[in-house]
C-alpha cells in the first residue's frame, strides 16, 4: 500500500492520479470511424506513482506514463505504460516518493544527487523510427513504437552534447530532418542553449551552443523555411534559489520578452536579438518567412498561466485579466530596430496545431483549445486548473472561426491533426474527451473542416484518462511492420 495523496487541485477529481497500466483490445467505437485513419496516436501522460515527499507538488512533476491508441481498419485498441525512468525505478524501489520540488535536486533525498531525475512526462516525439518521451529538463527516454517498453535513455548515439532536449521539437515535413533544442544544456539554471538538428535517418547532424541573455524558459521555438527563432519569456531560474531550498522558475517582468532570430543556413553566432514587454507563452502554432519578414503565431497572455509558478512568485493574477490571445508577431529583419510588431488573431487559448503539411509555411488553418465560460463551468483538468471546453477551427487569413463543445461538463485534452489522401479533404481531429459526470474518458474524432458538426464517431474508455501534456500522431507509413 501506499499513502492516499493530498486532495489538492493537483491530485484530485479528474487530476486524481491513474497508475494504470493496461492493454484494451478493440475498444468500443460508436459511429463510423473512416478505414482511412490507420496509424499510431501517442500520449504523454504526468501520472505519479506515489504521493509527494513533500506533502504538495505540481501536477507536470508526474512520473511519465505514454498511451497508445492504435487504429487499423476501423478498430482501435489501447496500450498505456510507465516510462521506466530512473526515478521511477528509485521510488519503486524505496516504495515512496523520494524527489522534492519541481526541478530541484537540492531537494531531494540524499543519495543520488547528480542522477537523472526526469519525469520524462511532456511529449512522445517520434523521428526516424524511434518514440522518444521527452522533458525538457533532460535527455528524453526511447520506447518501443509498439509495445511502449521502455530502451533507456536517448542521446543520438553518444552524440548529444547538450544535457536537455527540448519536449518541442520541429521536423521539417519536406526534408525530415528534426529540429530541436535544449536549454541549461550545461547543467542546472545555465544559459547555454543548443541548438541541434537530426536527419531524416536520425543522425545529429548539427550542435552548436550559445548563451541567452537569461536562463529562461524556453518551453517551445519556431523554425521556418529560412529562420530559427527563440523565445525567451520572463520566467527566470537561479541556482542559488535552487540550492536555498526554492523553486526553479519565478515570473520575472523585469527581463521582458527576449526574442532570437537567426538564419537557418547560418549559425547561432548570427542569433539578432529582439526585445518587447513582458508576456507569458508556452506553445507556438506556426512561424514562416517572407524574405526580412518573419511571422510567429504564439498563444501567449500577460502572465505566467501556471498556478504553481504564480505562487512562487508571489503574484495573485485574476484568471479574468490574464489577456490571453492568439497573437501574431510580424519581425522585419530589414529594419534596425530591435521591436515586432503584434497583432490578435483570435481568442486567448493553447495548444495549437496545424496540418503538419503547413508546418513552416505561409498558412491558413489553426485548430486550437480555449476555456469559454459559456460552453459551461471550471472543470478542473491539467496542470493549469480549469480545463479547456472548446475546440477552436480558425482561419487565420481570414478570420472565420468555427468552435465545438461536447457539453457543461466536458473538458477537452490536446487534439492530434490525421491528414487525408482524399483531395481536397481537410482531414480529422481527435482528442479526449474528460467526462466529468461519469468519471470516464473517450475520444472524439471529429472531421478538421466541419469540426462544428460534432464528432463523427466517439471512441469509448472504460476508464478515466488522466490528462496528458502532448501527443502526437504518427501514420502507418512511418511505423516499421505496421
Ligand atoms: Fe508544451
């Protein structure tokens, strides 16, 4: 037995955690679902196996779970395992939770400072063949694409210099190629960042550090046909907080926002520096170039959305006035001036996904997730709070939006975006549906370009599905033996 966890916002309700590993062969399916969509959908999922040391810990320091639902024919059968990381393994075999606060080490217990401590929980990103779970505050862990049993842990092969990978990768869906890169690549609250790339056949081709102005969080970047861009939002870490005992991240206005910009073909020594008013952003939709003219569409708000961060850092901030939006971000490198310009393209919200065939190009399809209090109450779901109840189609050029919810007491987890081989079709969405009042879970698949209709099959659980960080779809042509 182990200890019940405490019933904080956290570890309660539908965020109560799961620790479920299980095989369900052919799921119950109601509707149609189209032969078309074979493939493989991955979830990373934060789902502790045992309560905090330390009495309270944040939702994203959840041991990683990965679940698999596997579509062939019209059935989808269901995998879900841990991803056996060295933490795990060292709580199991202490029978407690032996790690402190989030992403501090000087909190832990004694005995294996120094040692990997992912959670390994954020994002399953698949390249070359290979599922690697991955958290951006270590090297990711790779799985077996079919039976999610944990290899070990990834790093190229020897080849990865860099201590982080980032859980956001970009691939580029002309060349294969994987871009990615880690922050504190150097060790705890440094600002080295490597900026990396991988080829199509998996090989890290390019690594090359630089020193960003501050250590900052640098959840996702942007890559487009010609640039590379960074991010750097006010939230800060510093390793002596670390070693008092504190927290990793603090809102920290002062630093404003921080943007790198360099050319693809160039290096990091060319990384021109942009700076703006503070704002808060996790997840970036798209980004493309047009000559000196880059464009970056980022969901971003004013303040940092994380519950646990605001308390760290002593700021109170009203849900109400967090100004979220989908913003635009127009750079012109012609200019010598170091300032964007912004402009609002739709409500405030996250996880935004295009068609992976748009990735880095001038585009016209978002699908994105907001809260919007008249589709029903705060349904707590995920490390934030109030999940998201709304499915968002919004045409970015012109401005044309189409919106689903499932109901007043249905919290939607992040969409996967299926394409089509029928011409001129827009493909599918899916995503799980939370179903508060019954405590369970199914998934919606709902058709990209009329998602407003509502689903055209739902996909039952018999089981509650804890809210998952990231996931990622990958068609049966990529996966070897499919
Ligand atoms: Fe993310």
């Amino acid at each position: 037995m182990t200890k019940p966890f405490p019933q904080t916002m956290d570890f309660a309700g539908f965020n109560a955690p799961s620790r479920i590993e299980a095989d369900i062969y052919d799921l119950v399916v109601e509707g149609e679902l189209p032969a078309e969509i074979r493939g493989h959908w991955y979830r990373s999922i934060p789902d502790p196996q045992y309560p905090p040391k330390d009495g309270w810990d944040t939702f994203i320091s959840g041991d990683g779970m990965v679940s698999l639902f596997r579509f062939e024919d019209g059935h989808v059968d269901f995998r879900q395992r841990y991803v056996m990381t060295e933490r795990l393994k060292r709580d199991r075999a202490a029978r407690r939770g032996l790690h402190g606060l989030y992403r501090n080490p000087y909190t832990d217990e004694p005995g294996f400072f120094g040692e990997s401590r992912t959670a390994s929980n954020t994002t399953p990103v698949f390249h070359a063949g290979r599922i690697l779970a991955a958290k951006e505050d270590d090297r990711p862990y790779e799985l077996d694409p079919n039976t999610l049993a944990t290899i070990g842990p990834y790093d190229f092969g020897g080849a990865l210099k860099s201590l982080t990978m980032t859980a956001h990768c970009r691939p580029d869906p002309e060349t294969g190629e994987l871009y990615f890169f880690g922050y504190e690549a150097g060790g705890l609250a440094s600002r080295e960042v490597a900026f990396c790339i991988a080829d199509k056949t998996g090989k890290l081709i390019r690594e090359e550090w630089f020193e960003a102005p501050f250590v900052s969080l640098i959840h996702d970047f942007a890559v487009t046909k010609e640039h590379v861009i960074f991010p750097l939002q006010p939230v800060s870490a510093d390793l002596e907080r670390l070693k008092s005992g504190g927290a990793h991240w603090v809102w920290d206005p002062d630093q404003g926002t921080q943007v790198g910009i360099m050319p693809r073909g160039g290096s990091v020594k060319d990384l021109r520096w942009f700076k703006g008013p503070p704002s808060s952003f996790f997840h970036f939709l798209n980004a493309y170039s047009d000559g000196d003219k880059v464009t970056v569409d980022v969901c971003a708000s004013d303040m940092i959305v994380f519950p646990f961060i605001q308390e760290a850092s002593g700021v109170v901030a009203n849900p109400a006035e967090m100004g979220g939006r989908l913003a635009r971000w127009s750079f012109d490198l012609s200019r010598n001036e170091d300032s964007w310009t912004e402009t609002v393209l739709g409500p405030g919200g996250d996880m935004p996904r295009t068609a992976d065939k748009d990735a880095m190009k001038d585009y016209e399809i978002a699908y994105y997730q907001t809260y919007d209090p008249r589709n029903g109450p705060p349904m707590v779901s995920g490390p934030v709070g109030a999940g998201f109840n709304t499915v968002i189609r919004l045409n970015v050029k012109t401005g044309a939006m189409k919106t689903l919810s499932l109901g007043p007491h249905v919290t939607v987890q992040e969409h996967i975006h299926i394409p089509s081989s029928q011409p001129r079709h827009e493909g599918w969405l899916a995503f799980v549906c939370d179903l508060h009042d019954e405590n369970l879970s199914e998934v919606a698949v709902v058709e990209a370009e009329h998602l407003d209709r509502g689903p055209i099959c739902r996909i039952k659980i018999p089981m509650r599905l804890r809210c998952q960080v990231h996931g990622t779809w990958v068609p049966a042509g990529a996966l070897p033996g499919f």
